[in-house]
C-alpha cells in the first residue's frame, strides 16, 4: 500500500521528502572527446580514402590521412579535459571520457606500431 501511495504522489508531480529524481548530466567535452576518438577510427580514415581517389594527389599537411591523426589528438586533449570537468562538478561522462581517451591513444601507438613495421619490411 505504502508503493502505490508513492506511486500515485509521483504520477501528480509531488514527491515525498528525498525521493525528488536527480538529474545528472553528461559532461560535453567527454561527448566530444568519444565523438573524436570514434571518428578517428571509422569516418575519417574512410572519407580520407575517397577524397585522395577523387582529386588523385596526396598534398602534405593538409591530406585528408592527417584527419584521423588530429582527431585522435583531440580524442586525448578532450577526454582528459572531460574527466576533469566530471570529477570537479559532479557529472556524468567520466566513462565517455575514458572510452575517447582510450581510442585515441591506441590510435597512435597502432598508427606508431604500423609505421615501425612498413620501415622494417622496406629495409629487407
């Protein structure tokens, strides 16, 4: 009886003291932070590769294959800012956070791993 009369003090809007919902938010520098690592992984390197075949030149700096690397780095820079932000004020993301600084620095060291591995077989 005691559950229904919660209930039905929920369904009307009032709550009984220290049962109000807490609302937690997400911190957006950790969003970012997954957004950039995921995308460094997936979209990037894929649209890279359709923008090289398209315009039939690799340019320097400005190469669509330097995209994956600066999303990377902003994954990192991101992610570190976004699990400083959710600790100091008490948000959510801290996981998200994680999860963006994880994928970016496997970016570099299988990106570091590969570029090691095409100089060691050119050698040969």
């Amino acid at each position: 009886m005691i559950e229904t009369r919660r209930k039905t003090q929920m369904d009307q809007g009032t709550w009984l003291v220290g049962e109000a919902p807490v609302e937690t938010r997400n911190s957006n520098l950790a969003i970012a932070s997954f957004i950039a690592g995921f995308s460094a992984w997936t979209i990037l390197p894929l649209l890279g590769v359709i923008i090289t075949l398209l315009s039939g030149s690799i340019q320097a700096i400005f190469s669509p294959f330097a995209w994956p690397f600066l999303s990377a780095f902003l994954a990192i820079l991101l992610g570190h800012m976004g699990k400083a932000e959710a600790e100091v004020r008490m948000m959510d993301g801290k996981s998200l956070a994680t999860a963006g600084m994880v994928m970016g620095y496997l970016f570099f060291g299988v990106s570091a791993l590969s570029g090691l591995a095409i100089a060691l077989i050119q050698r040969i």
